[in-house]
C-alpha cells in the first residue's frame, strides 16, 4: 500500500472513520455500512479461486514492500525513517508501547501467541526431517542447522511458487498439511546447492563441466 494510502487508512482508524470513504465506520469496526454492503457483495460475486488469487497477491505486496522498507532503512509499518537497529519508527514504537500499556491481557495473549506459534513451527519442523531423515540422502551430513528440504526432481522453484511459499516455514507447512508427500528428500545445504550449481545433480554423484 503506497505510503499516502497507509497514512489515511491510520488516520481514518485513529478518527473512527471509514478506512474506504469519509463517513462513520460502523462501532468497533473498520467500515461504514454502506462499504461493508459493498464489500459482502463483492466477496459474493467472486468464487473461492479469485479470493484465493487476491489473497495471494496482497501477500506478496506486502511481503515485497516490507522487504524494500527493511532494505531502505524505513519503518516496516508507515515507511518514515527507522530507528537505529530497529525495523520500525520512533512513533511506531511509542505507539506500541502506549497500546501494550492501555492493553496488558491482550498484549501478553499476543505474546504467548507468538511463543506458541514459535514452538508449533519447531514442531512442524522436526516431524519433516523425522519423516524424510534427519541426514542428508547424499553425504550423511546430520547437523540439523545444515539441513534443508530437496525437491528431487528439481521443480522446487516452480513449487514454491505454486503454493506461494515465501520461506521454509512455509513448505514444511505445506508437507505436513498434505501428509509428506513423495517427491522430497533431506539434503544438506552444500549438497542441496551443488546439486543446483551442477544441473541437477550433486557433484559428489557426477560433475558436469561448466561450458
């Protein structure tokens, strides 16, 4: 969201206004009636497959702007100048200080949310390489840290885009909801790049000379 829509929709939130026009937001919610209407009845018209599309490209909107602001050296939340050694504005962290303070249960629920969630993706983790082996299926590599997933038939870029996986965490989410499909191997993370370096193939198996 471009930095002068960002600014509006905070200030229409701060000022209890509709987040898409000027008039009242309903109590307790983002927008007036008459936006709310407009939006059930686009949510109607379109299936399942279009929010699913337009899901994913307001996730990789904000994945990619979020990306530029940490790049750029500005605030992850509003794009003004961050703080130094900080991924958000000096105002952005008042603001959540301030918040955290008016709301103590809800912000340490957060903060047991983000710890669970933490542990759910240690968990989901380690149940992959349980499954497709906690060494690599080349070297015998079994530092964990080395570790990484393999697409055997060297299709993984095509399926992360698929999915839309923007990370690791994302693909063992993947394979656990669709109970470890075939297809996948542990490697270790010099095999797993050899292999990406050398046409496919993991140079401890057979080097194919560069042109």
């Amino acid at each position: 969201m471009p930095q002068n829509l960002t600014s509006k929709y905070h200030q229409h939130k701060k000022l209890g206004l509709c987040v898409n026009c000027d008039n009242r937001a309903r109590p307790g919610k983002l927008r007036c009636e008459r936006c709310a209407e407009t939006q059930r009845r686009w949510r109607k018209a379109h299936n399942d497959e279009t929010l699913e599309k337009s899901r994913a490209w307001r996730a990789d909107y904000y994945r990619r702007t979020r990306s530029q602001r940490i790049a750029e050296g500005l605030c992850i939340r509003c794009g003004h100048a961050a703080e130094d050694g900080l991924r958000t504005c000096k105002k952005c962290n008042a603001y959540s200080r301030n918040w955290a303070k008016k709301n103590p249960e809800r912000a340490k629920e957060l903060e047991r949310a983000s710890r669970s969630m933490s542990t759910l993706r240690s968990e989901r983790k380690a149940k992959v390489f349980q499954h497709y082996g906690d060494s690599c299926a080349c070297c015998g590599e079994s530092e964990p840290l080395f570790l990484t997933i393999d697409h055997i038939q060297n299709d993984g870029a095509q399926h992360r885009k698929q999915i839309n996986a923007r990370n690791g965490t994302d693909i063992y989410r993947w394979i656990v909801l669709h109970d470890f499909p075939v297809g996948l191997q542990t490697l270790c993370r010099n095999c797993n790049w050899g292999k990406h370096a050398n046409g496919g193939i993991c140079p401890h198996k057979s080097l194919i000379s560069p042109p």
